[in-house]
C-alpha cells in the first residue's frame, strides 16, 4: 500500500486527498474537500478550444493549505509565494485527468495537461485557476458535446457556482446556449447523454452534467 510522499504533506491537503482517493476508489463515500467551480468554455474561430477553471476551495482546506506559505509575514499570500503549492496541485491532479470529463457524441475528448495555471488568496479562500485545452478543436455546431466536472470516488465534492458557474468565451455564437443539471429531466437528447457518461471508461454520474448547443 502506496504512503503519501512526505513533501506533499507540508504543501497540499489537497494533494494528500488525491493520494487517499487512489487508495480508497469507491469505498471513500463522503467527501472530505469542498470545491465551487467556475469554467468558461473557451471558443476560437468557430470551434470550443478548451475549458478554464476556476477552483474555490472550502476554508477548511484553506487553512491547512496556506499555513506556512506567507514568507514576507505581510498578511498577504501572493501569486509568488502560491506558486509551488499551485505547481503541486496541478501535478496532482494529472493523474485524474483533472477530475474534468468531456465528450462530444457519447464519446470522451482527450484534454491536455495545463501549462497556465496560478493559485490566488482572497475573501479567506484559495482559487485555482488552470486551463485544460482539447486535443482537438469541437465545432461549434458539434452534436452532444458535454463535459462533467466530479470525483469519481466522492472523496472532493465538486459544487457548481450559485452564480454564473459556466460561461462561453468571448466570441461565442449567441445561439450558443448552456444547460446545466439533470440530463434524465431532459429527453431523448439526455437520455443518450446519461448514457454516454455513464460508458465511458471511468463511469460518472451525469446529474451534473454541462451540455453546450448552438443553433445551426
């Protein structure tokens, strides 16, 4: 049975919980972080390009987290002094793919690894901030393109943002619409999405689900 790597304990609850979640799989029922997610779905020149998040983590979290990082002893954790523990998260993360699901017509989008990414301290909480782009553009008018944001073995609760949790990025056709929660609610079309979440590799839940559609 794997030990969490010392240095991870220092920097990153979060990074400690990931390595948990490896261990636990399904039996780990009740999570343990907190996270409000924000994403903007990125668009250039007709087609979706990628997903930037922004993860807000619980105060909880927070605590254990920053304890240690403010090295000037000003009261305040910047950028600066955030980068290692963001540098951590993110390395974390990689192994479950970010914990960031997409597919276009029942089948799952390859996304690749972020290489901008930043931590930011403010209101008592920390933000993550990364970006994950798709292997390949998705058309605008692609058919069945969704993603989900969840942890598979509920160790992180994920929670969608009670304002504006996803946006389309500038330049978006505006027949471009977002729909946001249970697909089994929503017909033929969401039944086949259900279903298509519910095959891929890592099965998940699609009560969550985020559907983009834009009129032809």
């Amino acid at each position: 049975m794997r030990t969490p790597i010392p240095a991870l304990l220092g920097l990153s609850a979060l990074a400690l919980a990931l390595v948990v979640v490896g261990l636990a799989g399904p039996a780990a029922s009740h999570p343990h972080v907190w996270i409000t997610v924000e994403t903007t779905v990125l668009y250039d020149k007709g087609n979706f390009t990628g997903l930037h998040h922004k993860w807000t983590f619980d105060e909880f979290y927070t605590a254990m987290a920053i304890e240690g990082l403010d090295k000037n002893n000003d009261g305040v954790y910047s950028r600066e002094e955030l980068a290692e523990l963001a540098k951590v998260n993110i390395d974390g993360l990689k192994e479950f793919g970010y914990f960031t699901y997409p597919i276009v017509d029942g089948k799952d989008v390859k996304i690749q690894d972020p290489n901008d990414y930043w931590l930011e301290h403010k209101d008592g909480v920390l933000s993550l901030h990364f970006t994950v782009s798709f292997d390949q553009p998705i058309p605008a008018n692609a058919k069945g393109f969704a993603y989900v944001v969840q942890d598979p073995a509920f160790y992180i609760a994920f929670l969608p943002a009670k304002a504006d949790p996803v946006r389309l990025g500038q330049g978006a056709p505006k027949s471009c619409n977002v729909q946001i929660g249970n697909p089994r609610t929503g017909g033929e079309d969401a039944d086949r999405l259900a279903k298509a979440f519910a095959q891929l590799a890592t099965p998940l839940s699609a009560t969550k689900a985020v559907s983009i559609r834009c009129a032809e």
